[in-house]
C-alpha cells in the first residue's frame, strides 16, 4: 500500500467493474445465515430428502472406477454421458434435442454469463419479467446491458407490451438482443407462464427477431401439475433454453446446461473454454451417473411434496400473521411475492427484520429500474414448515413495529435502528 | 430455420463474440484425440500417480458425512476450509497471505477470467511474455484486450524491454493495465523466471503502476529444485497471484484460486457471483479433505520424478531424431518448446504429422501477433516415456517428408494432404 490511497489499483478497473459494488443489504444476509434467524431470503434447496448413502456410493465410484475420465480435463461442450442423460431430461419439458445441442456449463449461471458475453455489447436492451431474478440483473449488469422490465399478469410477460417496448426501444435507436424469462414458477414472482401465453410471447419475438432466453430450474418443482411444454419447443431456433441440476438434485456440484442454436451453441463452447478450460468432469460424471442409475423421478416426487408442504406452511401463516398483504399462492418452484400494505418499505424494514431474527429478499433486488420498494420475496425453499411459520410471526410482529413507528414519526425520515454485524460468508446463497 | 440463412442470430452477436472462431487447428485436435495418435499437443497431467483408493475414499466420505455443506451451495469467495489449506500451499513459494485474502475459482482459468473482467477494457493493453499460454490469450481475446508481446530470454521477461513498451504504448495514448506471466517452467517456453528477474520485474511494475499476473500452476513441478519465492512475495499489493490444483491433484475438479490485494480481491468475488454464483462446493471440499489427510507433498514429489523422466524421454528423443532442431530443456513443469530447422512452417505440416499419427501445437497459438511460425509445443506430460519417443520418431520423418516436399516443391506454395477428419470431444484440453 502507499499509504496514501487504499486502493492502488483504484485508476485501474474496467468500466463494466464500476458496477459491481457490494449491496447495503450483503452485510445483513451474512447476518441472516447465523442459525437463529429464520431465513426466508435464500435460494438454497432442501438436501433433506437426498438419499445420501446412494449418492456417497456415486461419487465413490466415479472416482475409483471412473477416474480417468472424471479426474481429467474435459470436452469445454460438456462430457457426452452428461450431454446424454439431458437429452432425456429435457424430453420432460417437451423438447427434443440430441446432445450435440447441448452444453454442459458450472451451473446455469454460467450458462447465461456465457449468452450474455456472446451477446451483449454495453448499452444493447435486454428485456426482462417484472420482477425478475437477482442473479440474472447481476449478470446483465456486469456487461452493461440495459435491462428494460416488461409487465406481466398472472399469466406471464404481457406481449402486447412487450411488442410495445421492443418497437419503442428501437424506434429510439437501441439494440434490442433478447428476452429473459422464467416461465415456470418464476424467481422472484412464483407466477408460471401460461401454454397459451408461451406461444403469444415467442410469436412475438420470431416476428421481432428477440432471442427468447428461457431460465428454467424450476421446470419440474410444479406442485400439482407436471411442467407445460417448454418455449424452446415451439421455436428451437428462436429460443435458449437454460437448464439446472442445483434445486432437483445437489447445488454443490454446479451443474447446468443450455440447449442453444447450433452456431449460438458454438460461440457458447467458445466462450466456455475460454472462461473455464471445462466445466467439472468429476460434477458431471456424479450427475450422469446418478441420473442414470438412480430413480431420480421419484427423488423429484418427494421434493414436490416437500416444497408443497411448506409453501403451504408460508402461504398459510401469511394469510393468518399479515391478513392485509398481497401475495402470490406459487403452484411450484422456492418463492412467494409479497406486496406490503401501506406501502412499508422493505428496504428500509430489513435490518429491523433481522434484528428480530427473520430475513427475506426486499422487492428493490429484483428490479433494474429502482421499483420493487414496497415488495419482498420469501422463499419456503429451506427452512421446515415449522421454522417457516415462526418466521411469519416475527415478520409480522416488525411489520406491526413499522406501522406503529410510521404513525410515530410520519415524515421525519427513516429511523435508526441497531443490527448486529457480521462477516460476509455465504453472499451468493441468499439472493439466489 | 428460415432457409434464407444459416444462422437466424447472426447479426445478434456482441462485439467480443466476433472474435471468437473455432481455430483451424481444432479439428485436427479432435484427431489427434485417437489412441493411435502420440499427442505431444495436449497439456493434460498423468494421473496414474494419484492414490486412488484414498482419492475414492474422501469423495464418498464428503458426500456421506459433509452433505449439508459439500452438496450445497457456497460462499461466491469459496469455502473457508479450502482457503485455509491453500494458505498453507502458498508457503511452498514463500507467501504469507490470510484466508481473507484467496478468492476460490472454477479452476485457475476463471480466475484469470474474472481478473480480465474487471481489469480489460475494450483496447485496453496487456502486456504478456513471447511466447504466452495460448489459454490466456484466449481469455485477453474475448474481452477485446490489445495484447503485446515482451521480449524473453532464458531468466524470463527482459525488464528493459519492458519498461520500453510500457512507456511506449503510453506515449501513444494506450492503458497498459497488466502484465500476465507465467514465472515457472513457463507454458509454452519451458523456462523458468530468474529470481533476480522476478525482482527486476517487479520493480519494474510497480514504479510504472502496472499489475503484475502470476500465473503458477508449475510451481511445484521443478525436477531439480523447490519453487522459488513468488512474485507476489515482493510485492502483495502489486501482483495477483494465480494457483491451481489441476497439475497436482486432478483437473476434473476444476478448483483453482486467486491471491490478491483486498480491493481487487472483492471485484473478483462480485464477478464470481455474477459468474457462477459459487464455485463448486463439493470439489472444494474434496480438495480441502485431500491436502489435510493425504501426504500431498509426497505425490507431488512421486509427479516430480514421473515428469523428469518424461521430459528426459523427449529431450534424449528430440537430440536423436532431430538434432538440429533448437529446444529448452525445462527443468520442470510439462513443456518443450521446439524452433524448426530450416524455418519449417510448424501449422502447415500440423495435417502432415497428424496423418503420421504424432500431434504438437503450432507456435502461431501462442503468439498474438503471428509469430512463433516455425516453432512447435510439445508437451511430455502425458504419454509414457516409450510412446514419447516413438511420438518423435514420426515427428522425425514427418519433418524429414517436410524438407523432402520443399526441396522438390520449392516455392510452389503449400502441398495438399489428406487427413482425417473427426468431431471436435476434447477440445480445451489439447490447448491447455
């Protein structure tokens, strides 16, 4: 250090790292991750129901018998038992494909951090669900993309709108280069996209010439109905359809896929070997192996009732603890979306939540355009039913603190309020 | 398809993506994948010294005993314990760092990968030896960095050089951003940075405000002598050190790491966040498990004798069958780099050798300015000795061919070969 800057390398960052600067709420999660508060922020999935004997065998056999390949270097496309076994995967959600369509990345983050790249050049629009995925913002942002939400009903993104907001976009100029959607039980809004709304948006975005990018982790978390056929389906060439093993089976071992395009697949392998060499032959051979030899459909039946239970268990104690909030009753996937009565801030609510040992997402993550202020996401994905309901009624009993305070002190600004600290551990977890 | 044109996005692509083309050579390197072919041209590790049976051991174990952390996700910096144990790595070049201080990578790669992201604009200049891993350049490639080439000679980087191109680039307006080096056993060159150099160097770095980029996954691999200190050892704030267990351990685990002052060291977590979201926490944790209950420094020694024996097989070759061709005699690391008697075009005669069942790469690969055309990689780290030898024995009469064809085309321009042709499966690792 010269003592006179603390950061030497100040003057030298990229433009597009000017964007990546820690949030106020990072802190706070790391807070939130210490055992006595109920987290109802995280995108972690329950591991509770893995049948970890099985799975300690896979990964014992991968290693001994396997070793040459699983130990080794690999394809930068992605292993071909990996690229097999999502081939059959992907026929649940309607699609078709061979396993050269398909590219194995480290998680489906990466695969769209991949699509962007190819993509996205500063300024270029990218349109996006309102609200949308936390994670998929950091990514936009991190190219500079201009992300432009686009309204959504209950049935999904409006297309209507969408085409208005296309035309307009470049009627003042702009590049328009795709649409970001989670069409099943989507992140943070838990809506699924419509069948017929499915067809209405990809009509849209073949006559516009949009990229339909289409996140997917969710696809088989439905509660009480299996996934609709997916867009890449009705359009393969118009659609990326992005895939993830980290909610059905282990997140630990970041595993996930997209199914692109031949030439948009080839610029993506590229991609890939430039930004990892390969993704993990160890994680995929794991994955293959236990898709193909374990019963993993019925894994994904006991997770359906697990989440079920304990959305019911969120959804159940929200009507009872906070009666005046308006929320999604999610048929599938991690997550609720709550609008708060009275317009409370969540924002500026949070670290009195925490300090009262509960934790959520506040509404502003999910959006690009600083909206989202009076919303919050709460996912039922990881605590059980039980620890769920207890963190309603600690939510509830700061929500009544904040009316009381607001009556109290109505325009004179936000009230301090003293939260514990603590070091940032597990950041990723919790936006996730 | 519309049938009007092959590729429906072709006009969509970003700036950045223009550049990246499947190389000519690639093809062939998916030959060159054949058992009957010796590849020279591949940078994978042996992995018949690793112990087996204790490697299957602690994977199941991770999964049988460490589900709850290994199978979930993680922090976006990486899991404490493994960056407790690369502390303990980082002694072995003499560096005194803090867990706070290592960021956890999907392999080494992506930690250069993110480094560029949040260094490289667009034009922005990186300064790299002559001849670079052709890996790096690829990474430089994709975010539209102007690379320059620094003169070598046998301790490492010329500092006077150096300095002349730094101060030159500036004087024409440019931003010199980093220098990438890899100090020992260098891929491709084979040599090994001086200590002295690396003194110079960074002397050199630090007065002209340029960050230093230490690449070191060889470090360990010297046959005759233990590491010399890092670069980052004389100056923590000004270098970013790069590690890597895939030449030591496996690179089927895809766990690398950065070293880095605190500043940069929090951009390159937020880029790994947008990234990834976490590198994989089970490789993480087999990683961690392995260096705390395996006698690691003793396989790396078993590795140590394993590669001087392989790069005495294709040294004791090269003077054989081809004693006018120039060569390093690396004393460690995987790599021998070859200049061609008589100037021959090494990518010219690369379908020749691979029709002759012998693979290399090309010099032009590690070079961004055209250069290195009668040079050729060839890498001892993967073959055993006997076929190492019979791999140069054709590369002999390839040449011998090669010489034969000029003499009686002389001036006619390039000769038609016949070659395979194959898919591409393993791509990255024959680069790598």
């Amino acid at each position: 250090m010269t003592g006179t800057r603390l950061d030497r390398w100040h003057g030298a960052y990229s433009r597009r790292a000017s964007g990546m600067t820690a949030s106020q709420i990072r802190a706070l999660f790391a807070v939130a991750s210490r055992p006595e508060v109920v987290s109802l922020a995280g995108g972690m999935p329950t591991l509770d129901a893995l049948p970890l004997p099985e799975v300690a065998e896979i990964v014992r056999r991968c290693a001994a018998d396997s070793a040459a390949e699983a130990l080794q270097y690999g394809s930068g496309q992605g292993d071909i038992l990996a690229r097999e076994q999502i081939v059959d995967v992907m026929t649940t959600v309607g699609v078709t494909c061979d396993p050269d369509d398909v590219v194995v990345t480290t998680g489906s983050q990466h695969a769209l951090d991949l699509l962007v790249r190819v993509l996205v050049d500063p300024g270029d629009v990218v349109l996006v669900e309102t609200p949308s995925y936390v994670g998929a913002l950091g990514v936009l942002r991190s190219y500079e993309a201009d992300v432009r939400h686009v309204p959504v009903d209950a049935e999904g993104v409006d297309p209507v709108a969408l085409e208005a907001v296309v035309v307009g976009e470049r009627a003042a100029g702009r590049r328009v280069k795709a649409l970001y959607v989670v069409p099943h039980h989507q992140n943070p809004g838990g809506t699924t996209t419509s069948a017929r709304r499915r067809a209405a948006l990809v009509e849209v975005c073949r006559r516009l010439e949009v990229l339909v990018v289409e996140d997917d982790p969710y696809a088989l978390l439905g509660f009480d109905h299996d996934p609709l056929p997916a867009m890449h389906s009705l359009d393969p060439d118009g659609v990326v359809y992005l895939g993830s093993f980290s909610k059905t089976f282990a997140p630990g071992l970041r595993v996930g896929w997209a199914v692109a395009p031949p030439a948009l697949r080839s610029k993506l392998v590229l991609a890939a070997e430039a930004a990892v060499l390969c993704p993990s032959s160890f994680s995929q051979r794991v994955v293959a192996t236990y898709l193909a030899t374990s019963d993993w459909r019925a894994h994904v039946k006991v997770l359906r009732s697990v989440y079920r239970e304990r959305r019911d268990a969120l959804v159940g104690a929200l009507e009872q603890h906070l009666p005046d909030a308006v929320l999604t009753r999610p048929d599938g996937g991690f997550f609720t979306w709550v609008a708060m009565p009275d317009d409370l801030d969540t924002t500026a609510m949070l670290p009195r939540a925490v300090a009262a040992r509960v934790a959520y997402v506040p509404g502003t993550a999910f959006h690009a355009d600083g909206g989202g202020g009076a919303h919050m996401r709460l996912s039922f994905c990881f605590p059980p039913p039980e620890r769920i309901a207890e963190g309603v009624r600690r939510l509830a009993g700061v929500v009544a603190g904040e009316r009381e305070l607001r009556r109290t002190f109505r325009g004179t600004g936000p009230v301090p309020v003293a939260v514990p600290t603590g070091d940032v551990d597990r950041p990723a977890t919790d936006t996730a």
